[in-house]
C-alpha cells in the first residue's frame, strides 16, 4: 500500500500576520495509522521541502501521543524537512491520497491546480481520498468527469462555522469550510466540536476536525482493504 499525504506550503494566517500551516495531530494520527501496516508514505506540498507547521498545534495543550511520537522519531522528522513538491507526484504511483488540515490549505491548496488535478485523477482512477478538517476546503474546485462540484450531492463534514468561530478566525480565513461544502451542493453534516466524526461516501472520506484524522485515515484503510 502506498499512500501520498499532501500538506499546505502557506505560513500566514491572512492579513494577520500570525503563523499558521498544517496541524501536527492531522499529519502524526495518520501517518502512524499507515506506517504501523506498513504502508509506504511520501509527503507533498506545493512548495516542496519543509512545510510549516502551525506553532499552536505544538503547544502542550494539543499535543497527543501521536504527535510526541512524531516529533522524536528520526525518520518521520526528516522525511517532513524534505517533501517533495506536488507537481513532480503522479497519482499512477499511489493507492489513496490524504489531506491533513490545518488553515493553511484554505490559501494555497485550495487554488492549486496540481492539488485540483490530482484529486481529480484519483477519483477518476477509483482511488479513495480522504480530507480532514480545513482540508475538505482543498475540494472547493474539484469536479466530476462531468463539469459538476466533486461534493455535489455527496455526503461530507469538514471544520465546521462553530469550530472557526471558536478559535477567533471567521472573519480571517478566505472562506468556510462548512459554507462552501454546502453551497457546492454537499450534504453536510457535524458532530459534536472538536469529537471525531468522519462520512464515508463513496471514494470520498471527509472529517471534522483533528480529532478526526485518526478515524479518518482508519477508513481509508477500511476502504483500501474492500
């Protein structure tokens, strides 16, 4: 099994000049979910290198088990200070794509062509695609084979409004996750802030927040081994 983890290259949260990236819990739960069967991981983001990392995801009070085993593990560590740049990876070469969120995705992914492109790809070659938290945002642009939104009609969940107004951000971040999930035609649905809560539709796994990145990851295993 090998399984490419896209990350966002962007730095800033908006205007704000506050840092942001991915969130560490979003890359340690999943990359741990498929290194413990084995599978091959290669990392991307857009810039290749080392992508930033959003400094609140460190902080003592989001750490988990997970991302304290993340951050000691030689290997891990520098395979993160070395990704390779999203334009030069071929969805040929893997089996399933996932996205870690974090807010900086909503500012560069979510535009990139390449990340548009190679979603698509996977779907189209009957390959599943997982996305959690702000990453659902990274579908904004996708579509089917047909010209229609990705999401359309599809069931889905992604950060949801309470959660971007609980960390002060609603008015910072480029769009909601939540309002463009549901305004592409997506059956959008939540659990409880900050829970994990997953949605399986198809080829498609989305989830909430970084709680669910873990459970997340567990379904496209789930949806690998059918």
């Amino acid at each position: 099994m090998k399984v490419l983890m896209v990350l966002t290259s962007h730095d800033t949260l908006g205007n704000t000049g506050r840092p942001t990236g991915f969130w560490l819990e979003e890359l340690a739960a999943p990359y741990y979910a498929f290194s413990d069967i084995n599978a091959e991981i290669v990392l991307a983001s857009p810039k290749g290198g080392k992508p930033p990392l959003d400094p609140k995801s460190n902080e003592p009070d989001f750490q988990t088990e997970l991302t304290r085993r993340f951050e000691a593990d030689p290997a891990a560590t520098a395979q993160l200070a070395n990704t390779v740049r999203l334009d030069s990876v071929s969805q040929a070469d893997f089996d399933a794509v996932f996205y870690p969120g974090g807010h900086g995705p909503l500012w560069d992914l979510a535009e990139d062509k390449h990340s548009i492109q190679l979603i698509e790809s996977f779907i189209a070659a009957g390959k599943p695609v997982a996305v959690v938290c702000h990453a659902p945002g990274v579908l904004r642009h996708v579509k089917n084979a047909d010209g229609s939104p990705l999401v359309q009609g599809k069931k889905v969940t992604g950060f949801a409004n309470s959660e971007e107004e609980a960390v002060g951000l609603t008015n910072v971040v480029p769009f909601l996750v939540e309002d463009v999930l549901k305004t592409l035609g997506g059956i959008y649905s939540k659990g409880p802030d900050w829970g994990p809560y997953v949605v399986n539709d198809g080829l498609l796994i989305t989830g909430q927040n970084p709680a669910s990145s873990g459970p997340a990851a567990a379904s496209l295993i789930a949806e690998l081994n059918k």
